[in-house]
C-alpha cells in the first residue's frame, strides 16, 4: 500500500525545560491577547478605550474593586477544585452542580438551624455545602470505578439535576411567602451571613489559603503523588499497588467538595443578596474548567488566571454601558484567548519540521526499504 | 381528544431543535469527537439564521447561513482538536463560551441598529416560517395536524436524520466514520484517511446544530430575536444523544419524548382540565419536567454502563485524540 509523505513533519517532544516553557506561555499569551484585539478593533471600538474601561471598572473606586474580589473568588475556588479532579485526569465537569449542591446543602443547615451560635452555624454550613457538593461528585465516582460510567456525560448530566433543584424548592418547600408575586427563596438569616474581615467577607482567606494548601497537597504530599500516577496510567498504579478506585473516589470527593464550599461561600458570602438562587452558579463551575486547563493545574496559576478572568466578568458592565459594546463580548474574548492557547499548547508538546528539502532523501531512503 | 393531538404537535414543535442538535452531535461522537460545544453552536446558527432571514426574507439564505455558522464554529473546533491534539473537553466548552458570547454580541448590535427594539422578521418570513404544513394532507382529520400541518423546518429535520442515519448504517462512507470513531488505529492502518473523515462530520455535524439554532430564534422565537433564545437546549441535545444511544432514528423518537416534557409544562394544565384522573399532573412542579429529560439521561447511563452492552453505547474512541505515533 502506498502512502503518499506529508511535508510538514510532526513528532513528540521530550518535555521543555521550564524555562522554555515559560517562554512558549509568554508568547502564546501575548498572541491571544493580539488576536482579542484584534477582534475588539474589528468591532469598531476604540481599543485604548477598551483597555481603559476594562482597569477603570475594576480599579476605580474602593467599592469597584471589593467587586471585582467578589467576582473573583467563586471562580478561583471552583477552579481549585476541578483542578484536583483533572490532575488525575478525571474530567468533571460536574463543577457547575457540586457548587449548587453546596449552596443548597449549606441554605438547608441555615434555614433549620437559624439560632445557633454564629461560628457553629457557620461552620456546619460550610460542612453541608462540603458534604453536599461532595457526595454530588462521588455518586458519578462510585459508578465511575464500579461500572466505569462516562464521567463526563454523567457529570454534565447532574448539572442539570442540580439547578432544577433549586428551581423546585424555589416553587415550593422553600418559596418565600413574604414575595407574593414571583417565586424566590428568602435571604438567609443574619446570623448566616460570613463575617468580614478588610472590608470583604472572610472567603478570601479561605480562598488563599486553599491555594497553597492544594500546591502543598499537589507537590509534597503521598495524596498528591497518588493522584498524578493514576492520572497518568491507572495499570502502572495498579501494579504498584496504589487502590485505585479508592483513590479515585477520595479524589473527586475533594474536588466536588471544594466545589461545594465554593457555593457555600458564595451564598452565604455575596454581600448583596446572601441568596440561593438559579443563578448562583451562573456558568462559574464551566468557567473554572477552561481557568485550570489555562493555569495548567498548577493552584497559583489558578489564582492568576482567575484573576484576569474576574477582571474581565467585573468590567463588562463598564464596557456595555461605557462603549456600547454588549457584555457577551467578554465571553468572545475569552473564548478567543482559549482558542489560542489551546492551539499553541501543540507547539510546546510536538515539534513540527517541513520536509520540503529533502523529497529526494526520502525518495532514498524508501528505495533503500524497498531494498 | 383535541387536547391530546394539540400535546403531540406542541411537543413535536419543541423537539425539532433538539433532533437537530442531537443529530448534528451524533454525527460528531460518531467519528470520535466529544464535542461539548454544541451549544455554542446552537447560539451561533440562531444568531445567523435569524439575521441572514431578517435581512433578507429568504428562508433558504436563512438555513444557509445559519448551517455555514455553525460549520465555522465546528471548524475551529476541528482544528484544535483533530490537527492541533488539543483536549476535546476544554475545547468544546471554550466553543460553548465562544459561540454563546459570539451571538449576544452580535444580537445585542442588531438590537441597538434597531433603535434598541427587538428585531422582528417581516411578514412574507413570518408565512414561510409558519405551521402551513402539507396541502391535501393536513386535512385529514386527526394525523393531518398531528403529521403533516407543521412549518418546514420540522420536516427538514426529520429528514436530516433518517439521512443519517442511512449515512451511518447503509453506506461504505459512514461505516467508515464509526470505524474512526471507534478505533482509528485500525481505521488508520486499514487506509482511511482519519483526519479528513474526522474534518467533514464534525463540521457537517456542527451545520446541523446551526440548523437546530435557527429553528431556536426563527420558529420558537416566533421571528423575535431574544439575546438568550437557545438557553440551555444545545445541553439537552448532549443528553439526547446519549438517550437515543448514538442513534438517529431513536433520537426522532427522544426528541419527542424530550420535547413532550418542555410541552408538559405549559399544557399539564389542559391534561388535568380534560381528565379528571390526570389532575395530580398540574400538582407536579414545572421544574420536574424540566429536570426528567437529564434524570432520565443519567439513568440511562448508568443502566447502560452496568449491562456493559456494546451497542448502543458511546463510540469507544470518542474524546479520545488520535495521534498516529502513538497508537
């Protein structure tokens, strides 16, 4: 059979020194960010402009920037926790509904038990929403290693299961009676609502914390090396010894569970509403998806790339009112600057070489084969 | 009677985005691509479809843009995932953001060209979009309005995936897309060209969801353009297929069931006024509905992944990228 030969040429590479890579990130961004422009000057928008809008929205004002915190840190803890899960590669994209599981787990413990002391009652929340998100995740675990149920459809499938929950319990066990006209569920008490610590309520340090201690857990810890072996050949675990299913479900436990206290957070942190309701996620858990895959897993990448994603969410509203472009274009933008990257990740694992000079020396070296 | 022959048209109607957008994603997983994006896809198709008709009141230029948009947005996609080896997941839900982002912008533009009004079709669309079904035939009583009084997309649609389903299980070509899809080693060693194969189904995969999206703006949207028409149904799509088993013509039927659940929720009502046992129906909370179709799903795969039947599940290589030197 005859093949005809591809001029370009692409092989595996051994894996780049960081430095290297490093570099590749470097320009890779910095193309993804060209391209966005690009299309932000394709619009007709004065791209200075743009730019300007996007700080100015974020960095105006003290109350500006405690928002843009806010936007932020669903995101950055949500992308923590599917991180976890990914390392192994274990592809949850259940993030959206273990967040709404743990919102919903933590405005359970906050409507039965309203009069407990703040700190318990706040702390048994953030075990519901734990447990809650939790054990959304380890259901699709369970039957992932027993039966080896498709972990991807049936997490994207509880997504759904989850936010139509809230919508029931919106319509019915949990609907305010006090709003006549439309259905909401009623704030949470008082006594629920996180406390503050530097003008922004105290996830922020839980947010920070988990970061280096997932880099910890990650890097030096037996868990973290478990988790990147099974990630990378459950049979050489196997042999090695390791229980992988046990190993599997501990690991998408934790993942959905941060994913739940994200959601715990969330409501019972936002300032303005301390509200469950179907927006709680609002794509936050799909987000957090594409920020883990861009930081590479790594937790501090996480946390800077969540940042500028935050960024971007908190000057949309700036950028529609400001230079009448629609919000939805941040959603373009980012989308662009995963394309981008997503593409120039080949470049760092495969090296590609044109083999335009030498058709005659693989004419040779075919004769010499057929030789 | 009539209250049941108008829940079977209602739901018809509400299906035929979904037989769409599941046909379009079978057509994708079956030649081994995961292709979360369909969405994304669907936005872009309504976005275009609905533009293209408003600008024009031309149904057909309509179904051509709109299947040409989600051709483009299926290529990106394409390329990434097939020539450039980038994860199937991450980059079908950048498609999703993509895409979703893509048609809200855009959408909002019309809106603010129109002096911040909805954007509406013109009258001689509005007939061709209509539910004029067959002539002669959609007289008949009964299965006339239950089968032949419907606009013309819903019979595109039907059409579209008994094709391929005919692609799929009849013909040399689409045997050899479920061979990609299922082991493209072999495939490849058999000599199939795998990129190509992979490249034409999933951007004519992605086309059909276009369709799906055009249908969304142009015929539930009732020829008024909403910046958040598609809402969540390219999600079902994703659920169908798996309900269907990665099978067209069982999707015809899922779609139906699928869409019986979205025309319960308005016409629980009707049930329960014409049926006097059918009464508990309205007592069932809206969100129900909307949850059976993924409740069902979930089932579904689990069901399936415990009989460890070989038919009727995912094709094997599906999410998975095929990289020559690795096999």
């Amino acid at each position: 059979m005859k093949k005809r030969e591809s001029i370009i040429h692409i092989s595996k590479r051994p894996p780049l020194s960081n430095w290297k890579m490093a570099t590749y990130y470097g320009l890779a961004i910095l193309c993804a960010v060209l391209i966005s422009s690009l299309f932000v000057i394709l619009t007709g928008t004065d791209i200075v402009k743009f730019y300007q809008f996007v700080i100015d929205g974020s960095f105006k004002s003290d109350l500006s920037m405690r928002g843009l915190v806010r936007n932020i840190l669903p995101l950055l803890i949500t992308s923590l926790g599917v991180a976890v899960a990914f390392k192994m590669k274990f592809w949850n994209i259940g993030a959206e509904g273990q967040l709404i599981m743990g919102a919903v787990g933590a405005t359970f413990v906050a409507f039965t038990f309203p009069n407990l002391p703040h700190g318990l009652l706040i702390l048994l929340m953030a075990l519901a929403g734990i447990l809650a998100g939790g054990i959304w995740g380890l259901l699709v675990a369970f039957f992932n290693c027993k039966f080896g149920t498709n972990e991807t459809l049936l997490t994207l499938m509880l997504n759904y299961v989850a936010l139509y929950i809230v919508q029931w319990l919106r319509d019915g066990p949990w609907r305010d009676p006090a709003a006549k006209g439309f259905q909401k569920i009623p704030s949470l008490p008082k006594n629920a609502w996180l406390d503050q610590v530097g003008g922004i309520d105290i996830t922020w340090i839980i947010a920070l914390g988990l970061v280096v201690l997932l880099f910890v857990y990650f890097k030096y810890t037996k868990q973290g090396y478990e988790i990147s072996v099974v990630g990378d050949s459950k049979g050489t675990a196997h042999y090695a010894g390791m229980n992988v299913n046990g190993i599997v479900m501990r690991t998408v436990f934790i993942s959905a569970a941060i994913c739940g206290l994200a959601g715990m957070l969330h409501v019972s942190g936002d300032a303005t509403t301390h509200q469950l309701t179907m927006g709680v996620a609002n794509g936050v858990g799909f987000t957090a998806i594409i920020v883990a895959w861009l930081a590479k897993l790594n937790p501090f990448g996480v946390l800077v790339v969540s940042f500028f994603f935050g960024l971007l969410e908190k000057s949309s509203g700036a950028i529609e009112s400001g230079l009448h472009l629609s919000k939805a274009f941040t959603d373009v933008y980012q989308g662009i600057i995963l394309f981008v990257i997503l593409g120039f990740d080949f470049f760092i694992r495969y090296r590609v070489s044109l083999r335009l000079g030498s058709k005659k020396k693989n004419k040779e070296l075919k004769g010499e084969a057929e030789q | 009677m009539n209250t049941i022959i108008n829940f079977f048209f209602a739901a018809v109607r509400s299906g035929t985005p979904l037989l769409f957008g599941t046909t379009g994603e079978i057509l994708t997983q079956k030649s081994g691509s995961l292709n979360l994006g369909v969405e994304g896809l669907m936005y872009m198709g309504a976005f275009a479809g609905f533009f293209v008709a408003y600008k024009t009141g031309n149904l057909l230029l309509a179904l051509l843009g709109a299947f040409l948009f989600g051709v483009l947005g299926a290529l990106v996609y394409a390329f990434l995932t097939v020539t450039l080896q980038a994860n199937q997941n991450v980059t079908g839900l950048a498609l999703t953001i993509f895409g979703t982002g893509v048609a809200q912008m855009l959408g909002f533009w019309m809106i603010q060209s129109n002096d911040g009004l909805k954007p509406i079709v013109n009258d001689s669309m509005m007939r061709q979009i209509s539910d004029s079904g067959i002539p002669y035939l959609r007289d008949i009583p009964v299965i006339g309005k239950m089968f032949f009084s419907y606009n013309v997309l819903v019979y595109l649609a039907l059409i579209i995936a008994v094709l391929v389903w005919f692609y799929l299980n009849k013909t040399r070509a689409g045997l050899n897309v479920c061979a990609v899809g299922e082991n493209p080693a072999a495939a490849d060693a058999s000599g199939l060209a795998i990129n190509r194969i992979k490249y034409v189904n999933i951007m004519i995969g992605g086309g059909i969801c276009g369709l799906g999206g055009a249908y969304i703006s142009l015929i539930n949207g009732i020829g008024n353009w909403d910046n958040n028409c598609v809402s969540g149904q390219g999600w079902i799509s994703v659920a169908l297929v798996i309900f269907a088993a990665w099978n067209p013509a069982k999707a015809i039927l899922g779609s139906l069931l699928f869409g019986a659940f979205t025309a319960l929720q308005i016409r629980a009502a009707d049930f329960a006024a014409e049926f006097s046992f059918l009464s508990f129906m309205t007592k069932i909370p809206s969100a129900v509905y909307q949850m059976l179709p993924f409740v069902i799903t979930a089932v579904i795969l689990i069901i399936s992944s415990i009989r460890q039947k070989k038919e009727g599940n995912q094709p094997a290589a599906c999410g998975i990228n095929y990289y020559r030197e690795e096999r």
